[in-house]
C-alpha cells in the first residue's frame, strides 16, 4: 500500500488501464479515466471510514464525484452502448 491509504499503486493503476482500455496504445479514454476515478473514490471512501475528520480528503473526494459525474454524462451522451458496459463492470448502479 502506498504512504497514502487512497492513492493508487503504479501496479494497480497499470492493471485498471490494461483492463477498461479500447486499444493497445490507450491510455486516456474516458472509459480509463471513469475506472481510474472509481477505484480512486473507493480507496477515498474507505479511508474516511477511518478518518472521518479529514477535510481534505472529503473535499478531494467531492470533487472526484463531481468528475466521474460529468465523464459518464458525458460517455451516456456519445457513446451509450460503452456507457451501459461500463457501468455494469465497475458496478455503479446507474
């Protein structure tokens, strides 16, 4: 784990990219960066379980949502057949 309980791995992050990438040399789409955000909102979200009085962690975590709000609006609007694919893999409950 890293010195921060809510940061990504390199490892990790490798992992989420090869898994939610279209092609070979993708590593930005927004599919990536939804997951990316998602696994980052998760790690959030457990760390303040334990930390329930850290503000900057909740401001961080706020903004994230605000975030992978307007990416999967943004994803339902142009490509929707993605959209419905990637939520049922990361499990969002849309």
């Amino acid at each position: 784990m890293s010195k921060r309980g809510y940061m990504l791995e390199k490892e990790n992050k490798r992992g989420i990219i090869e898994q939610f990438r279209i092609n070979e040399k993708d590593s930005g789409s927004v599919e990536v960066q939804i997951a990316l955000i998602t696994k980052r909102l998760n790690l959030l979200t457990e760390h303040l379980k334990l930390y329930s009085q850290d503000r900057y962690s909740r401001h961080a975590l706020l903004k994230l949502v605000g975030k992978q709000k307007t990416l999967l609006a943004y994803l339902r609007k142009t490509n929707p057949e993605s959209y419905h694919s990637l939520v049922a893999k990361l499990s969002l409950g849309k």
